[in-house]
C-alpha cells in the first residue's frame, strides 16, 4: 500500500513539475497556432513525435496530420495548428530522437483555447455590469443633489420665517408706543373728579361779618 501511494505522489510532482516548466500558449477558438520546436532543421534520419491526449504524431510511423486534419507536422519538428477548437486544448509532448532511437530534447506546451461564445458572453457580462455601476452612480449623485437642493430651500424658509417675526415684532411696538401716547394725551385733558365743599356765598358772609361787629 505505502509503495503505491509513493508512486502516486511522484506521479503528481512529476506532473507538477512539467506544467511548471511547460510552455503555455493562448488562442482563441479558431485561430491558427504554432507550437514550435525552435529547432533549425531535422536531420534526414531524425525522428519527432508530438503526444497528446487525443493525438499521437510521428514522423517516423509517418503520421504527419492530424486525424481531424487541422494540424500536421512540419520539417523542424513543429506542429502546427490552423484552426485550433476548444478540443485540442490540453499538454502537448514533444520529444526528438537521433537515429539511434536515444532522445535528444523533450518539450512540454499547454495549449489553452477560449471559446468565443464564452468570450462574448464574458464581454456582454462587463458591459452589462459598468452600465448597471453607471446606473447607481447617477442614482446617488441624483439623491445627493436632491438632499442638498432640499436642505437649502429648508434654511431659506427659516430665515424668510425669522425675519417675518421680527418685523411682525417691531410693528407692534411701535402701535403699543403710539397707544401709550394717544392715552398720555387723553389723560392729560381729564381732571381729577374729587367731592369739593361748596363756597359760602359772599352776601352771607357779609351778614356773619356784620353780626360779629355788633357783638
């Protein structure tokens, strides 16, 4: 059981390890692709065999295109795709031999193919998003603008309010001042109503006088 699971890890960090070192190359579905030996030229008795999960090419079994006929293998050990599909995305393999059937060099590439449809429909969804964020930017300057326009008209009616009072204020001060003057005035024109003892005629008084002298 333990030997297995060694195997498996190993497996996995060997996995690892090529698609770390693996060239990635990106296409769209469609386009046309080249994955490159960078090597001059192949010798005569030379061999390069490309291996994938849905492909195995090589030029000494003479298997120099592809079964769906979209790619085929050229002279310096390149393979190349016209139009590549979504299909043939995955790790390609590509491993020279001499004559004596020792490897010479050994290449990984991943191959990764966007669909077109997913594209548009990704470019849909981010046009669809920047309207929707354009649309709530509008609705908050909207509700900003709003708020304040409300909040000035607010402070203008309450200075409007105030200063209404205070004249209101100063035009009954000024009536209670001219009421009090009009009242001064009437008051200065009445005479005080006290009981007075009535005045001895001056005829009696002469009598009283002469009365007295007789005395």
């Amino acid at each position: 059981m333990v030997p297995v699971c060694l195997l498996i890890l190993m497996m996995k960090m060997m996995m690892k390890s090529d698609a770390a070192s693996a060239k990635i190359i990106t296409a769209h579905s469609g386009e046309a692709v080249l994955l490159t030996s960078d090597l001059p030229e192949l010798k005569p008795r030379q061999d390069a065999r490309w291996t994938h999960l849905h492909l195995v090419m090589s030029r000494e079994n003479k298997v120099k295109t592809c079964h769906h006929g979209r790619c085929e293998l050229l002279s310096d050990g390149s393979l190349r795709f016209s139009r590549v599909q979504t299909a043939d995305a995955g790790n390609y393999s590509l491993e020279v031999f001499d004559e004596n059937g020792k490897r010479l060099i050994k290449r990984d590439f991943l191959l990764r193919v966007e669909d077109n449809s997913s594209s548009s429909s990704s470019s849909g969804s981010m046009v669809v998003s920047t309207l929707v964020c354009c649309f709530l930017v509008f609705l908050l300057l909207l509700f900003i603008t709003t708020f304040i326009l409300k909040r000035r008209r607010r402070s203008q009616r309450i200075s409007t309010t105030g200063q209404v009072e205070e004249n209101v204020y100063v035009a009954m001060h000024s009536h209670h001042g001219n009421q009090r003057k009009d009242e001064e005035k009437q008051e200065s024109h009445y005479v005080p109503c006290y009981p007075v003892a009535r005045e001895t005629p001056i005829t009696e008084q002469m009598a009283v006088a002469v009365e007295d002298i007789y005395v």
